[in-house]
C-alpha cells in the first residue's frame, strides 16, 4: 500500500512516504510553527528526492486529531487537496494512536499527551500487545490533574510521549505515584512515518472518501461552548 | 480558452468557480454558512473555519462538474490569499496548494479586494482600466483608482469599522438579524432618512479615508438617550438616517475622487454595494455627472470564487504564479504582493 502521509497537528510539521514495506523517506521539521508555508514544499522536495510516483499513491495518510485546531486544518486541507488531484481516499489516523507508534517496543502503559491550554491535555492510555495497540482509555481533552489519577490507578510503568509531557514536566513529577518515563526527544513528538505505519495496520477498511474526512477536534470551539452554556443556563 | 479554476474561503462563503479567459463565468458555486453565525449575531472564525474543512472538497468538485471540465484541463488553480479570517483564509489556501502540487497545475494567489474589484470585469466584459471603484464589504472600505490591469491606486480606507461591520453593529443595537446591511437595507424603506442628524466624520489629514465608528457610536448614544428618556425608538428612522450618513460619505468621496480624475466610469464592489438605496444614490450622482456607473449583479458583489478567477487571469497573463510556500495573510492591503 502506497501512503502520503502529513502531521501538522502539533509544532512540528511532518511528511512521509511508505511503500507498504519501508518508508521511503520522512522530513520532519521543529522549528517555527509556520506549517502553513512549510508543509508542501517540504512533500514536494521528498518526492522529487526519492523519485515517489504520486499517481500510484493508495491513500493519503492524515492526523486526524486532537491537536492545534488550526494544525490540524492546514495539513488536513492539503492532504483533501491531495487525495482530490489524485482521485485516492483518506486514511485518517487518530494523532494520539500515531504517537503510540513511536513506541510500539515498550512494554507497559503509553500516555500521548498534547496541551491543549486552559489546564488541560488531550490524552488517554493504551498499549501494545504485541504489534496490536490495544486502548486502555480513549483519548480525550481532560484536566491534567484528572489524567493522572486515571495513571496512578495502577501500577504498570507508564511512558509520556507529546508536547504536553514538556509544558506539565513539573506537575507530571510531582503528580505521578506510578512508575513512569518520558519519551527520549528522537521519539517524543508527532512524526508523518508513525503515522503511515500506523495507517498501514488499519488497511483498506479504515479508509474514508476524501469529501468526507474532517478532524476529530474533541473540543467545541469557545462560541459553542459559550453558547450551550447560557442554553442550558437559561432552560434551568 | 484559459480555464481558471478559483477557490474562495476567506470569511464565511465557501466557494470555488471556473472563469474562461478571466471574463467569462463557466460555474459559480457559493455553499454559504450564514445559518450557523446567524446563531452567533456575527460570523465566528472557528466554526467558519471548520465548516469550509467539511465543504471545501465537495464545493470545488460541484464547480469543476458544473463547468463541464476536469482538474486536468484547467489550467490554473486560483485560491484567496487574504486579506480575511486567517484560520478561514488557510483552509482555501491549504487545498489549492494540495490540489496544484499532485495535480500539477500553476497556483495564483490572489488578493480579496482586487477579486471585488475584478467582480466588474464579469459583469462588462468589455470594461478596460482605468476607473475609479469603491469596494465596500463587511470587512473592507476602500477606494481606489483601477490604473491597469492589476494596478490599483489607493486613495482612501476605513480607519476603523468597515461599512458594512457598521452596518452589522447597528442592526445588532436595533435588535435586527444578522447579517445587518439587507436588515437595515429594508427596514430604511420604511423610515425618514432625515428625521435624525447623524455626524459625518471626517478624517484629520485625508480627504479620502473613511471613519464609521463614531458614526456606530452615535447611533447607540441616540438609542441609550431613548431609553433613558422612556422615548419609543422610531427604529425604521434610525435605519434610514444611518443608512443616510453612510451613503453620504461614502458618495462625497467617490465623487470627489471621480471628479479629480475625470474618469468616464465609476465602479462599485464588495457585498454592501447590493445595497439598494446605496445604489440608487450612486446612479443618481453618476447620472448627474453624466458618468457611466459599473456595479457586479448582486450575487457577485457578495464574497464569491468568480470574482477571484477574473482577477486570477490578470496575474496568469502576465505570468505571475505562487510557489507552494503561499501562506494566508490575512491584513494584506490592496496592491501589496505577498
């Protein structure tokens, strides 16, 4: 199976191309968030770098969230723009799965975790058995505070991954009661190749029509919130 | 024949057209969101944002099949650049961008007022620079002089509010729906554009530009004086002699601007030129004058993808393309090239 595969959703900005067997190539950058103007150069130079065919592309891989809303728009959009020209579907990966398939060595809990600002993170837990990736909690946009009874329920080590386990380092050490690691940095954030192999475990089943594909932001935007808020203020 | 296929996202339309040689429209698809702001009282950039993520694929699909044509055989993709909502802005800029890198096609970046501007070029074919035009939306008032093609002339802006944001803001404190220009458009039919005084502001140190928000201000003080005094507000003449002081200023200068240059032609853009008592007014002083007056039909003064291919053309003749680095900008002025 023959993948593009892009995360914007975090700093970093991300592409990969995998043939089904090898990723082919993968250019990740952690400098200035501008993925706006740096994402498609950045695909356009791996593919000539590697000589990728783009028509024999099966499916364009996408982080389909949680992360920054507007991240996770500009790779989404590019990569519909994509899938459009080359008339393939969308293979949509939750971004906190693709981060889980940083690690698939480790034995024990993985906890992804992005700031997702106003004290919360956008986490959850799961863990791999074998190459299968099992989820103990779905992700979701959660106090930290909560996230880390939820971790200190048990005693399996647990091992932090995202950019959320640099912004809570602190409330993380002094929270944890559990036995617990931080990701080393070559591992720690989005990359577009996680991605792709994790798509890859999906197969063909989990693809969606381009026209379709949209982000899981697991987060209303403030107007909504404010909005159902005087509704159901109002109707009490 | 050039086919430009063209894309526009920078508020809350999400639109995509396909323009032969820059004057001819081929599709005009608009997949407006203004049920969901409605909601809101005004358009809100996140849910905007997110709803031309679930349309975008599908509108630019529904333009190519309207226009009887494929991706491939058009030969350019045109997308808005800004100025706009950015996060809105680079849903439409992100696509196009995926579109022209797999589909390999040229990308035109395009700016959103000269779109307006180009509006006209739809609308008369036969229309050539130069003119005067007044572009007045709920983001922009502008005037310029159209010099060439793609040579704009600033002569005046909005300091603060744009018109038609004023417009909005006082059909809001009249307790009229959104969006505010057709509300108060319609409301004013009703009302006696001379039974209040509103200011007209001047602008210390430009001839030109325009100031709405102490117009805005005025207009709440009056509504608050009301109040206060236990008055019923006469809200159908508050409509009218608001509308009155906006279309005031907005005529003096255009005319002021049309008489130094001695143009033939005036011309109107932007969605707060559907107005029917701003155009009459403009009519009227054109006629005087014994001056042609040029405005796009209605459904083309709003924001739409046509007007972003005819101005598209412009560039794509003289051989002015976007690298895939394009980005969203969304305070470019007119004129200005990212």
């Amino acid at each position: 199976m023959k993948l593009i595969a892009i995360d914007s959703s975090g700093n970093v900005a991300s592409v990969a191309l995998f043939d089904g067997e090898k990723v082919l190539g993968e250019y990740s950058v952690d400098h200035k968030k501008t993925h706006s103007v740096t994402l498609l150069p950045m695909l356009k130079e791996l593919t000539e770098r590697v000589d990728y065919a783009l028509e024999e592309t099966d499916a364009v891989v996408l982080s389909s969230g949680p992360g920054s809303f507007t991240g996770l728009r500009i790779g989404g959009a590019a990569g519909k723009g994509i899938a459009a020209a080359l008339g393939c579907p969308i293979l949509p990966v939750p971004t906190l799965e693709g981060l889980c398939f940083r690690l698939p060595e480790w034995q024990g809990r993985i906890c992804p975790m992005l700031d997702a600002r106003r004290s919360q993170v956008y986490s959850g837990i799961w863990r791999f058995e074998g190459e299968e990736l099992i989820c103990i909690e779905p992700g979701k946009a959660l106090a930290l505070e909560e996230m880390l009874d939820m971790l200190n329920r048990s005693e399996e080590e647990v091992i932090f991954l995202g950019d959320g386990c640099d912004r809570y380092r602190e409330a993380i050490e002094a929270g944890m009661r559990t036995g617990y690691r931080i990701a080393p940095a070559h591992l720690r954030y989005q990359s577009a190749a996680a991605l792709a192999v994790r798509a890859a475990s999906l197969g063909n089943a989990a693809f969606v029509a381009a026209d379709d594909f949209a982000p899981e932001y697991l987060r209303q935007s403030q107007a909504e919130r404010e909005r159902a808020e005087r509704l159901a203020g109002s109707g009490s | 024949m050039v086919r430009i296929l063209a894309i526009e996202s920078s508020c809350d339309e999400t639109a995509a057209a396909v323009i032969a040689d820059g004057r001819e429209i081929l599709s005009n698809v608009i997949s407006s969101q203004i049920d969901i702001h409605t909601l809101y009282g005004g358009v809100v950039p996140e849910i905007a944002s997110r709803k031309h993520m679930e349309r975008i694929k599908r509108v630019v699909d529904r333009a190519l099949a309207d226009a009887g044509t494929e991706l491939s055989d058009v030969d350019a993709i045109a997308v808005t650049s800004g100025p706009g909502l950015v996060g809105a802005l680079l849903v439409g800029v992100s696509y196009a961008k995926g579109l022209a890198f797999a589909g390999r096609k040229p990308l035109i970046g395009v700016h959103h007022i000269e779109g307006h501007v180009c509006a006209n070029f739809l609308n008369r074919p036969s229309l050539e620079p130069p003119f005067p035009c007044l572009i007045v939306s709920g983001g922009h008032t502008t005037l310029a002089r159209v010099t060439g093609y793609g040579e704009y002339e600033v002569l005046g802006r909005s300091r603060d509010d744009a018109a038609g944001e004023a417009f909005d803001k006082v059909a809001r404190a009249l307790g009229l729906p959104y969006p505010g220009g057709p509300a108060i458009d319609k409301l004013s039919c009703e009302g006696n554009p001379e039974a209040i005084e509103f200011p007209h502001a001047k602008v210390d140190g430009s001839e030109y530009d325009f100031s709405f928000s102490g117009l805005k201000s005025a207009v709440l003080n009056h509504l608050n004086s009301c109040r206060m005094q236990g008055q019923e507000v006469a809200t159908a003449d508050v409509a009218a002699s608001f509308q009155k002081a906006v279309i005031d200023v907005l005529l003096s200068h255009s005319m002021l601007a049309l008489e130094r240059s001695g143009d033939k032609r005036f011309a109107l853009a932007g969605g707060v030129s559907a107005n029917r008592h701003l155009r009459a007014a403009f009519e009227e002083a054109c006629k005087e004058r014994g001056v042609e007056l040029i405005c796009p039909e209605p459904v083309l003064c709003t924001d739409n993808a046509a007007m972003i291919g005819a101005a598209a053309y412009i560039e794509y003749q003289k051989g002015h393309f976007s690298d895939l680095d394009l980005n969203a900008y969304p305070a470019l002025r007119l004129g200005e090239r990212p």
